[in-house]
C-alpha cells in the first residue's frame, strides 16, 4: 500500500513537471501577446536601492505563476473527471478529495483569482504608484480570506487545537479563529514579500512544500502528499525558466496563491509550529519589513539599507544570484532541521 502510494507521488511530481514545463512556452507566448510585462518598477526617488538593481528588469513578463496553480488546478480536474469514467490508472492518480484536498485546492484557485485581478489592477496602473493593490489593501484582503478559512475550519470542521511537539494538542477554543488567520495573513505576506529577486521565492517555498509533502506521507494523508508532489513538480519548471536571469515573474497570482496555500496545508496538517523551519526564509524576509517599519516610525531611522533583507544584502554588494542560492541553503537546513524534529517529536 505504501509503496504504491510513494510511487503514485513520485509519478506525479513528475508530471507536474512535464506539463507545466511543457506549458510554460504557450502561457509565456501569451503574457508577451497581451503585453503583460513589468512596467510598475519604482521611481528612483521612492526607492533609490530597489531601482538601482531592479530597472533592468522593466518590460519583464508577469503573473507567470499561472504555471504553478494552472498545472496543479489543471491535473486535479483532469483526474477527478477521468475517474468518474474510467477506473485503474485515472483513479489511482486522482488526488482530490473532500477530507484531504479540496480545501487547500479551493485556496489555491481563489487565491489566485484575487492575486490575477491585483496583478491586472497593477498592469493598468492603478493603485498606488501605479503598481496594484498596496500592502494595507492586500492586508485586508489577506485578513478576508483567513476569516473565511477559520470560520471553516473551526465551525464547520470543528478544528480547535494546537499541537505543540514533544508535549501533544491543546485546546485552543475560540482562540483557534485568529491563530488561523494570523498563520495565513503571515504566509501569504511573507510569500508576497520574498518574491523580489529571481527564483527567490519560487526556490524557498519548495523547500517548504517538500517539507509538506513528507509530513503529509508519513500522516498517511495521500491525497495531500500527491498534491504537495504536483506543486513541487510544477515550482521546478517554473524555477526553469525564472532563475537569473529570470524569463518571467511569479507575480502576484503565484505568490498569493502558494503563500495561503501554504498556511491552509499548515493547519491542515496541525504543523504550524514547525513553520518557522519550513519556512524560515519567508518570515525571515518579512520579519525585516516590519522590523523597518516600526523604526522609521519611532525613531526615524531604518535599521537597514533597504527591506525586505535581499534588497539589503544587494545594497552590501551581494550578486543576486548570489544571495538567491544563499538563501536556498539556509532553507535546506532549517527545513532539514524542521523535519528532524517534526519525526522525533512523533516517534519519540
């Protein structure tokens, strides 16, 4: 049984893969059709650091994270019809299901939605500086969908509790409700923020999805996995074309969809604890904005040279690249680590 179910994983990580690898040269010929380019880089005059190493990459094609949730989205559906009508293969293949997927599916593909509509907002120059939704906007909307998640999750699954590792659940009552929505406003913000150098963002939350489809497999949760497997399939095609120098952003339709995505399959999982481990160079970068914001408040000075960190790290002289592969190594082992004790506190 097991071993059937690794092996269904693994096939679909492979799919996920080829389909979106073999995607990609028709969604890009699309955005470049239509004109959907990155024109919205900031003045000089409001981020002086941001500009000097990111005005290059104006007329960058956008929302390439279509890719990503397209795949994902496009297999689940291929295989739910497919098994009405056929049994063997299609059935076996098949990841969607109500107690397991269908919840952070539904995430994915809303998410997205809204991230499409932010990322065409900002296409047409709307918004402030021209660039789409700004982060207080995006707060609220990040605040809207965790509200929902939450009163799902607690009134309608009935999930209230907490596990805390090497000690078991808590009991969390009402206080369930904001915990959630702080878990998915986190990810879905440090996720929007992370994603500012090529192959940033994409490289970190594979790692983190990875993390995910391991936990998942050993909870037996298969259906789970195999979807964790097709995300982490279709990242690393995408990853394919957006390394330095990257063909096309994730955009915000990527970002947002993966980053809710990330903090549902959190919850999911009852791993919320651990997700400063999986995903530890998402609330690192996050961590620094705020961070900057509270100090030019109250003391009128930053902290650092320019936030999120890799701006600052690029304003030190750092190679993007450079910092980019950096920072996958620090997600290699604080993930590493993360699974080391997820398995301890489990076993032992």
């Amino acid at each position: 049984m097991i071993a059937f179910e690794a092996i269904r994983i693994l096939i679909l990580f492979a799919l996920g893969f080829v389909v979106a690898l073999f995607l990609t040269p028709f969604v890009v010929r699309l955005l470049k059709k239509f004109n959907v380019k990155k024109t919205n880089i900031r003045d000089e005059s409001s981020a002086p650091i941001f500009y000097q190493f990111h005005k290059k990459k104006a007329d960058t094609p956008t929302m390439g994270g279509i890719i990503i949730w397209g795949t994902v989205i496009g297999l689940a559906i291929i295989f739910f019809i497919l098994q009405k009508f056929f049994d063997g293969f299609a059935n076996y293949f098949n990841f969607v299901s109500r107690s397991e997927t269908y919840l952070p599916l539904a995430s994915l593909f809303f998410a997205a939605i809204v991230g499409l509509i932010d990322d065409i907002y900002g296409l047409m120059g709307k918004g402030p500086h021209g660039g789409g939704l700004s982060v207080k906007q995006k707060l609220v909307l990040y605040t809207a969908i965790s509200a929902v998640g939450a009163w799902w999750f607690y009134l309608r699954l009935g999930f209230n509790t907490l596990y805390v590792p090497f000690y078991g659940n808590i009991s969390m009552g009402w206080w369930y409700i904001p915990f959630f929505m702080f878990i998915l406003i986190a990810t879905a913000f440090s996720t929007n923020e992370t994603d500012g150098l090529d192959g940033l963002a994409a490289g970190t939350l594979f790692f983190s999805f990875g993390a995910l489809a391991v936990i998942s497999f050993a909870m037996h949760r298969f259906d789970l996995a195999a979807m964790n497997a097709v995300i982490l399939g279709s990242i690393l095609a995408f990853l394919w074309f957006n390394i330095h120098p990257a063909r096309f952003f994730m955009g915000d339709t990527g970002s947002m969809s993966l980053g809710i995505t990330l903090g549902v399959m959190v919850m999911l999982t009852n791993t919320a604890l651990f997700l400063p481990f999986f995903g530890s160079i998402l609330i690192f970068e996050s961590s620094t904005v705020i961070i900057q914001v509270i100090s030019k408040k109250i003391r009128k000075k930053k902290v650092f040279l320019s936030t999120p960190i890799h701006h600052h790290f690029e304003a030190l002289g750092w190679p993007e690249s450079q910092i980019t592969m950096r920072f996958w190594f620090v997600s290699i082992v604080a993930t590493t680590i993360g699974l080391t004790l997820f398995f301890l506190a489990r076993f032992l």
